[in-house]
C-alpha cells in the first residue's frame, strides 16, 4: 500500500504540526488515500491552520491562466490568498504570523506545470523569512524517467525556470530539494516521504486518479501532456474545450488523412485515430477541426510525435508560432521555445541530431540531483 505524506502525517496524527501556527499552500488535490479532504483533516485534528495559500486553479479549479483574488474560506473563516494574480510569491507581511509553510499539491512531472514555480517561490520566500517549509510528499505519476533539455536561462518564465528538464522525474519533495541546492537557500526543509512507493508510474498502482488539473482529468491526457503541451506554442487547437484534452489535436485547416499516415508511418506502434471535434472553449471555439485522436501509453515519447508533428505541419501554409509577449524583459518572441526550453530550430531538421544535446543536458541534470533523491535513482530516457 501507498502512504503519501498526508496519510503518513494523518497517520501519526498531525503531532508535527501541533502548536504551530500553519499556513497551508495547497489546492484541491490536498486528500488522502481514502480522498478525505486535507483541510478538513487538519482542523478535525486541532492544527492551527491559520491562512491557505493557492496556486493556478486555486482552491476550487478554475480555467487554465485565469487569475483571482484572495477570499475567506466559507467554512473556517481563514484567508485563503492568491498565488496565481498579481503576486506569486507569499509575501513578508503574510508569512509575519506563521510558524511553518506546508505545502501538498499533486504534481506531473512536467517543466511547464506552474505549481511548480508556485513552490520555488514559496521556499524562497520561506528562506527570506526564516520559516520552517514542510513538504507532504506525493508521488510523480510519470514515474523516474528523465526527458528533455534544461531550459535555457534565456527562455525563463512561469512555464519554465531553474534549468529543469522537460520531464524531470522527481517528487514535489525531491523538486524543494534541488531547488534549495539549486537556489543555494538557506532553509529548513523537511519532506515527509512517501511510504511503499518505488517509482512506479500511476498506471502500475493501486490508487484513484487524483486531478492534478482541470486540462487533465485522465492520466491517459497526463500522457499524451508530456509532449503536446507544446501544441500551445501553435495555432493548433491542443484539445482543451474537448472531452480528451491533449489527447485530441487539430485545426479547421488540418487535413486529418494527411496527418493520420504521415503519423501512422513515422510511429508504427502509436495507437492514434483520425478524429474531428469541436472545443468547446479555447482555440476554435464552436469550430469543427480536424485531427487526430491518440491513445497515449507510458512507452510513447509525447514530446517527440510533437515535435515531428509540428516539423511536418509547419510546412503548411496556415500554420502559425503563437507568440507569447514577456511583460518582464519588454521581450516578444516565440511560445514555443519558453515550453521547449531551446531554440525552435529542432522543428526545421530533418532528423534527430538535437537529441545527443538533449540527453547530455538531461544526464547532467542526473547528476546534480544525486544527493537529494528520497527515492532511488532517476533514469535517462534514450531513444
């Protein structure tokens, strides 16, 4: 059996966190193994949770990028405050009160995933402040498989900083790990572990699929994330507003049978469908597209049908870069190198020469983590 570190701390009854005053940073992911909510554990066991900070989506769910403001919780009266609006980062008159930042929010494995960030800049700003960080440690459902380059400095942003992989196989109490070894922070971290878990992927477990967001209700679009994230970076629709985002790709301009053999040829063991289908929301609102369906599996490397995809559709005449405008560095340039990490030139080879230069990022990444694993070793995936 798994025991995540909500179950491991519910375990010992909370006696940790006792006669300190906590904050929380957390969302709706924040259950135990029998789904029990988090909050509602924590009062139930007399923790003095005295404010709740939240990431993207806050507490509830909402949209994909949409901002929002703090409010009250309806239940207990304590703030909950936005980390996802016009500040991202707690700030030293909202940490003034607090003994310990505990933060439990079910990750993906994934650069571009923003909670991520979320927890970069909550350490920090513990260490700014001298606060104790605990994290609940959860599983990586994608297991410990390392893919991709580390991002450029260059190309930092909200989906991407601190030179991570694009999958980087890590737990979120791993990830606070290399972060304060990363960021040199002088902090004190403490990962209540996972009990029972080996590294294996979500779909070799015996445990319910914890949403870890509204563009992933499935571990099957968890899968096919990995690389068609960077369908973002297009003017693809990537599937969001469709019963299976991520898994479902295309345009009104995409010609499906085209796109169906060249994939089928490229990927004999893919296992796709031509699809059409209709967002709801998001790119081509209300519009018919055309596309493909895939029926992602944990052998299938996402990020490079991806990249092979975008290689070949760029060729047409209606397809697009997104630009993506960085506010900070008064900088426009293309999305789809702040996801990829790297210079979009990759999709105008015609082989896979960039992948040498990837893999010798990735293992070097490997080896920086090696004295802040909890969990065993992480592995390169070669192709």
């Amino acid at each position: 059996m798994i025991f995540q570190g909500i179950d491991v701390i519910e375990n010992n009854s909370f006696n940790k966190l006792q006669n300190k005053k906590i904050a929380l940073i957390t969302n709706y992911s924040f259950v135990n193994k029998k789904m029990d909510d988090g909050i509602d554990l924590m009062f139930k066991n007399q923790v003095n949770v005295v404010k709740i900070f939240t990431p993207e989506h806050g507490l509830y769910g909402l949209p994909d990028g949409e901002e929002f403001d703090d409010q009250i919780h309806p239940i207990y009266k304590i703030p909950i405050i936005s980390l996802y609006g016009k500040n991202k980062k707690p700030t030293a008159e909202q940490l003034k009160d607090i003994d310990v930042l505990v933060y439990d929010i079910q990750d993906v494995g994934l650069r571009f995933y923003t909670f991520i960030y979320t927890l970069a800049y909550s350490l920090i700003a513990a260490s700014e402040n001298y606060k104790k960080f605990i994290v609940l440690d959860r599983i990586n459902p994608l297991g410990r498989v390392v893919f991709g380059p580390r991002i450029k400095k260059e190309f930092s942003t909200f989906v991407g900083n601190y030179e991570l992989p694009l999958r980087y196989g890590l737990t979120p109490g791993e990830l606070a790990r290399y972060y304060k070894k990363y960021l040199k922070l002088d902090v004190d971290l403490e990962v209540v572990k996972i009990e029972g878990w080996k590294g294996e992927t979500f779909d070799k477990l015996k445990l319910k699929w914890n949403i870890p967001s509204p563009a992933l209700p499935t571990f099957e679009s968890t899968l096919a994330y990995t690389g068609m994230c960077l369908i973002e970076g297009t003017n693809l629709s990537e599937g969001r507003g469709t019963p299976k985002p991520f898994c479902f790709v295309g345009a009104p301009w995409v010609n499906e049978n085209e796109l169906y053999d060249f994939l089928c040829k490229k990927f004999s063991d893919l296992i796709l469908r031509k699809r059409h289908f209709i967002p709801n929301f998001s790119k081509f609102q209300g519009q018919l597209c055309n596309g493909i369906e895939f029926f992602s599996e944990t052998k299938d490397n996402f990020v490079i049908v991806a990249i092979e995809m975008i290689r070949y559709l760029a060729q047409k005449e209606d397809f697009e870069f997104r630009k993506y405008l960085d506010r900070e560095n008064h900088l426009q340039r293309d999305h789809i190198e702040n996801l990829l990490g790297v210079e979009k030139k990759v999709f105008f080879e015609n082989d896979l020469s960039y992948l040498e230069d990837w893999n010798n990022s990735a293992q070097e990444f490997i080896n920086f983590c090696d004295d802040i694993l909890l969990y065993g070793g992480i592995n390169l995936w070669t192709i």
